[in-house]
C-alpha cells in the first residue's frame, strides 16, 4: 500500500521545485500538519514524513521553515564539488571543465544575504518550534546546499574568495532533541551548519568545505556527536565549534585547512576529541577555551604547515607561533598520544627568532598530558596556481630537511599542578617544575 507520508517535491501540485523548492518543501509541511493534527490516535498519530528530492537543480527562494518533529529530507547524492577550485581558474579555460557546478540533488539558495546578526534570515533551513516538547528527529540527508557566489567583504580579497555572503544552510534556533544530519554536502555558504541547544544530535559522514564557518553548535548542548566527516573552513570562521556543551564525541574527522581552527571548544566539559586528522595553515588548531575541563584530545595527528596555493598566499588567522598548535584553559584535561608535525619555513616564524609553541597549557589545573610525539622541520615553501597538486606535493614530501626548534610543551605561570610525561625534551618543554610534575622523553645517547 503506498504512503501518504512520503512526498517527491517533482511530482507536488503546489509550486514549481525548480524555480523555488522553498514554496514546494512549505506547502509540503504545511499539508503534513493537515493530516497529522492529532497528538494521539490509536497510540499514535504523528509520524512524520519523508520529502524526496530527486537529482536535479532547485533554486531556493522561500526559507523553508520546519516546525513538525519526525520529517526527513532526503536526496539522492549530496554533490560537492569544489567551487574555489573552478572559480580560481581562468575564465576562458571553462568551457574546457568538464563541470562547473556542483551536482547530485543540489539546493542552490537564492535568498538575500542576511545582514549582520542576522544569520537565520539567510539559511536554506529554519528548524524552529516553541512549547513541549522539542521538536525531535529531523533528518536532513544526501543532498546538496550551494550558496552558489561569495561578495565582496571590502578586502582585496577577490569576491569569490572571501567566504562571505550572509547564506546560511541549516539553521536550528530551538531547543531539540536526536537530529542528524547525514552524507550532505554544503559548499559556498558563509555558516553551512549552525544548531543551536542539540541533544544527542549526530552530524556523521558529510562533507561540509569551502564555507565561511562548517559546524557550531552554539548555546549548549549534551551527549552529541561530529564524526566521519571531510570539513574545512574559511579563515574568519570555525571548522567545528562547540559551546557549552557536555559529553560531545568529536571523532574520525579529517579537518581540511583554511579554517581560522579546526577544532574550538568554548565552556565544553567531558567530551572527546579523537583520532582526528587535523590540517591547517595556522596555529591555533585546537583550542579548549573558557574553562574547558575533564576532556579526552588523543590520538590526533595535527599537521600545520604553509598555504601552497597562489590565491590564498598572505592570509591567516592572526595568531603568531608562540600561541600554540593545541592551546588548552581549563583544567583536568588528558592530552595522550597526538602526533604533531610542524614542518614549516623557519624564515616565516612570527615573532622573529620566537620558537614555535606545540602545546600550550595557558590556564587552569591538574592537565596531564602523556605520550605525545613531535616532528619538527624547517622547509622552504613552495607556492603553484594548482590547488590539488600543490597540496598533495607538499603532504607527500618528507625528503631531508633540517630539525626545526621548538617548544613541545610551554606552561604559561596561570596553569599549575599539571602532568607531563614523556611529550618532550627537557630543553623541549617550558614550565614551572616546582609547580607542575615532569618527565622528559628520552634523548639518544643519554
């Protein structure tokens, strides 16, 4: 018997999906809280509905506003292909491309750029409800959200290269419970993915780059988690953002560069970040802030190293070297068995003369950290107008170079009582031993 609750947005009598999938999608919900008004019938009544998207282009003109718990939105391939790349190309070498814009079931927004403050009025997606309960089980997967250009910010940025244009993909306002969002891409929005008070959410297997800020969960939010996905954002913006939150699983990610970090956690307690591949141009790539205490960063590999890609030479997140490539103020964290690579020009390091900073415990107490082991290389950087060869060169070379200095752990005077085991040299690693306890890694030949 076919279902009344599953919807094709090609074949609804409501609007055209192609001109503005908006209109269709809201008619859509709009027709599921007709049927389903009932809170209970026969031990149940609201079941929800899925909202099909076949593989196509669908401009989105109307914000899609969600407001009904158990809806699905599903397409069928989410897509991603990279915008940044294609833009940076030559104009007149386009029509050589064998395609220029990205694909599978491709939403692509066409709402004005919100102004500042006002990120929910530019997202594809407002999931929205007050009352009792939160609204629970929304599903968003396999499709594509595409803000489609950047605009000019008033830098010299080229407009396509700054990550601003007020587009947001999804946007969750309210308190809510067991969302996920699964195998999408976004690409080309300023915020791809910004919820707002999440329990037990679950952001798995997307791929979410080439977009001003990827993943934040803002407000609080308890026992979710961010795993098995390709992220990378913009320098201004955060690749996964998390505040206030308990319990939260940041695991098997591979965190592509430009992102101003790639991993910042802010009044977040309790939570892992592990086995993550973590890339960037800068340091500061994983930073616990504002108390964050009681959490697990292990077994991550952090790779910094320079921007070999001609559009993007110069730009950075403002941080000099000193301030750390893991920089930790809260207390009883456990940092265990991360590999950091630091290969970098040392002619580039700022401050002049400084020494780069692998690990900086700037606050709190009772930190230990165990195990880690550091790779340390000053290279000449290499530059190219190649996006995709220029990055995979640089990843695959590790040919001779000379040993670069650097402090593998630097304890600033506002952290104490803290745990060192084994995570540097004794020339390697800065800090009070009358205050913290101390145990060197082994030297060959002492």
């Amino acid at each position: 018997m076919p279902s009344n609750n599953y919807y094709d947005v090609t074949a609804w009598s409501v609007g055209n999906p192609a001109k503005d999938v908006g209109e269709v999608i809201n008619s859509i919900i709009a027709d599921i809280k007709e049927r389903q008004y009932a809170a209970d019938v026969n031990n149940g009544g609201k079941p929800g509905a899925v909202i099909y998207l076949p593989p196509g282009d669908y401009h989105l003109r109307t914000q899609v506003v969600i407001d009904v718990s158990f809806l699905r939105i599903e397409g069928s391939g989410h897509g991603f292909t990279s915008s940044s790349i294609r833009f940076n190309v030559p104009e007149d070498e386009w029509p050589d491309l064998h395609e220029l814009w990205p694909g599978g079931s491709r939403i692509i927004v066409d709402l004005p750029s919100a102004g500042e403050g006002e990120e929910s009025k530019g997202a594809a997606f407002l999931v929205e409800r007050s009352g009792s309960p939160r609204i629970s089980s929304v599903e968003f997967s396999n499709f594509c959200i595409d803000g489609l250009h950047f605009i000019p910010d008033g830098s010299a940025m080229p407009p396509e290269n700054t990550y601003v244009n007020g587009k947001t993909g999804i946007y969750v306002a309210s308190a809510n419970d067991s969302f996920r969002v699964t195998d999408m891409g976004f690409v080309y929005l300023e915020n791809a993915l910004t919820i707002h008070k999440a329990d037990a959410l679950s952001i798995h297997h997307n791929f979410i780059a080439e977009c001003g800020s990827c993943i934040e969960l803002r407000g609080w939010g308890q026992a979710s988690k961010i795993t098995d996905n390709l992220v990378g954002a913009g320098p201004k913006g955060h690749s996964i953002y998390a505040e206030n939150h308990g319990g939260l699983l940041i695991t098997a990610n591979n965190v592509f560069p430009r992102g101003a970090s790639s991993v910042h956690l802010n009044g977040v307690t309790r939570s892992s970040v592990t086995n993550n591949r973590l890339h960037s141009f800068y340091p500061g790539m994983v930073i616990l802030a504002a108390n964050s205490s009681e959490n697990l960063v292990a077994t991550n590999h952090f790779l910094r190293d320079h921007e070999p890609w001609t559009p993007f030479l110069g730009v950075d997140n403002g941080l000099d070297d000193l301030t750390g490539l893991l920089c930790v103020t809260g207390s009883n964290n456990s940092v265990i068995g991360n590999h950091f690579s630091q290969i970098i020009d040392s002619q580039s390091i700022r401050p002049t003369g400084g020494m780069p900073v692998i690990i900086r415990l700037m606050g709190g107490v009772g930190n230990f950290v165990s195990n880690n082991h550091v790779v340390a290389k000053d290279v000449a950087s290499k530059t190219s107008d190649s996006c995709f060869e220029s990055q995979v060169d640089a990843l695959l070379t590790t040919g001779s170079s000379d040993s670069l200095a650097v402090a593998a752990v630097v304890v600033d005077p506002g952290s104490a009582r803290n745990t060192i085991l084994d995570s540097g040299t004794d020339a390697q690693v800065i800090a009070d031993r009358a205050v913290n306890a101390f145990r060197a890694t082994p030297t060959v030949g002492f």
